[in-house]
C-alpha cells in the first residue's frame, strides 16, 4: 500500500511524531521558498524543509520535491551543513532542471530533487542529473506556458531515463556521477561541454558583447568599459590574510599523484600543481576518491609561493596550502 504527503506548510512536532507514526512511504513537496533570509529564519530554508520531510518518511521512502535551483547549491553555511545531514540519513537519486518558465511570471529557475529515505547516501552511488529546460513548452504571450508538440515524447523520455530504461543519451541531457555535499546538486555543475566552439559561436559572441556595450553606453554606464586604472592612481590598505571576514586559510582536503589519477567521464575537474602557466592548471580530470576542493579558492603554491583562483571546485597536487573567500 502506498501512502502519500502532499503539504505545503512546516508542521509542528504534534503534527510531525503523529505523521512518523502513519508509516509515510511517499512524500510530494512543494515547500515555501525563500524564507530563510538571516540568522534568526535559517531553520526555513529549503533544505532544511526537505530534512525534516525525509525524517517523517518509512525508510526507502522517496521523496520529490520542486525547489529552486539555489537550494541545490547551499546558500549558507546553516544550508551546507544540512547538505551533509541529508546524505548521511539519506540518499540523492535524481536533479531534474526544469523548464525557466515553468512558475512563469515568478522568476524562479526550479529543479526537481527525488531522495530515498533513510538510507545513507553511498560515496559510490550515481546520481542522475538531468536538464529538462527543453520540455516541450514555450511561452505564448498574454497565455504562458503552451505545448509545442513535442512535450508527451520528452517527458516520456525522462521517464524511461528515470526508470532506468533509458540507456543510451548524450551528457547535455542527463549524466550520472558520484557527489559529495560540497557540490552543488545541478546538471550544470557536473556537465563538460567538450564541443570546440566553431567561427559562427565565436562570431556571436563578439557580436552579443558589442551589443551589450553599446547598450550600456547610451544608457549612461559606459564607465563599465573604462580602462582599468593605474595601480599606482588606487589607494591601498593593510589587512591580515589568515581567518578572518576576508579570507580563511586552510589545508588542502586532497594532495594526488598525478600518475595516480583515474580517468574517467566526464573530466571537468581542474588539477592544478605549481605551474605558474595556465592558472596552475596542469589538466582536467575526473572525480577522484579524495574530496574536492572548493571553488572561489586563492591556491597557493607552499614552494613557489604562486597564487591562483580558479573558478570551479578543484583538485590539488601535494605541497599546497589554499584560502577561501567566504
């Protein structure tokens, strides 16, 4: 027998004990968005709601709910740490990103999470992370959102995929990978495009940014475009690098062997070692067992003392030392 939840509200403890007690085997779920804006509403974040929901779940209970894409992320330091509760009690199956219109008119870009309850997520288990943007609806004016034809066949792709029926597709639309708490839970985060650009991409491109400062121009913000200073001409204070508002120094989590690196797909991990070239990237490479290292992170060579800050979660040879902005 199935029994299923549907609320949209947080419940109160009378209310939670006696929804553990009805054996809860599904749980559909909508929570409020948004509500945790400091330190004193942190306990309604997303995530937080997703906990609590899981906890009232039977075990091997799944869970769907429909989030918006930043819950995925982990927000706050309060949002993190419930990222590594949720995969010590439970386990990550899916991350559907949905279509950007799908809450038309509301500005929120949501995706669909599914966990299973109760069961300690495995550091070797694959989640499935799926863009569903093109789900076969556009907007109309004055209407919203209107089938184009082609959504029953897309959905019921997403469907075989989910069911494990879909064996064959392309990493643009679904991927499978292992995660830890400190990535953020999206297809865009583990997706490589390995395509080379061609002339026509390059050609845009050039053409969207003169474009872009031509409008910010006429509408008075050309200073965007002004050359950078003369570091001589900016004025300069003194401040302390280690642990503090500004930075927080810490060890690297991994020192790996090059040679000792596995390969496998998809490889969008940067390695980097004390090169001065590239960033200190040496290669990209795929998810190894030792932990990742944080994006937004200053990597400092211990021997060579060079300094660099790559843009996406990396792993590090041996002998380096990184900071963190916060």
């Amino acid at each position: 027998m199935v029994k299923v939840i549907c609320f949209m509200v947080t419940c109160s403890a009378f209310l939670e004990n006696t929804l553990k007690q009805k054996k809860i085997n599904k749980v559909l779920f909508n929570p409020p968005y948004s509500q945790a804006k400091n330190k004193q509403t942190q306990q309604l974040s997303e995530l937080n709601f997703i906990y609590h929901a899981l906890s009232m779940c039977n075990k091997n209970g799944k869970l769907a709910v429909i989030v918006p894409q930043s819950t995925m992320i982990g927000k706050t330091k309060y949002d993190q740490n419930i990222k590594i509760r949720l995969l010590k009690e439970n386990t990550l199956d899916a991350v559907i990103t949905l279509n950007p219109d799908t809450f038309y008119g509301i500005g929120v870009n949501p995706v669909i999470a599914i966990f299973t309850a109760g069961v300690p997520h495995n550091a070797e288990h694959l989640v499935t992370f799926v863009d569903f943007r093109d789900d076969g609806y556009s907007v109309h004016k004055h209407i919203g959102l209107v089938p184009d034809g082609s959504a029953k066949a897309k959905r019921n792709k997403l469907i075989q995929l989910l069911k494990g029926n879909l064996i064959s597709f392309s990493n643009d639309f679904a991927l499978k990978t292992t995660i830890t708490a400190d990535d953020e839970w999206l297809h865009s985060f583990y997706y490589f495009n390995e395509t080379i650009p061609t002339d026509e991409d390059f050609n845009k491109t050039i053409q969207d940014y003169l474009a872009f400062k031509f409008d910010m121009t006429v509408h008075g913000r050309g200073d965007l475009f002004d050359k950078k200073k003369n570091l001589n001409e900016v004025q300069w204070f003194p401040f302390s690098l280690g642990n503090t508002e500004i930075f927080n120094l810490y060890a690297t989590k991994s020192g790996l062997d090059k040679n000792k690196l596995s390969h496998t797909s998809p490889e969008r991990f940067p390695y980097v070692t004390r090169s001065e070239l590239n960033n200190g990237v040496n290669m990209f490479t795929s998810r190894q067992l030792a932990p990742l290292n944080p994006k937004n992170t200053i990597s400092i060579g211990l021997d060579t003392q060079s300094v660099f800050l790559p843009a996406i979660s990396l792993l590090h040879r041996t002998e380096r030392s990184s900071t963190r902005l916060p």
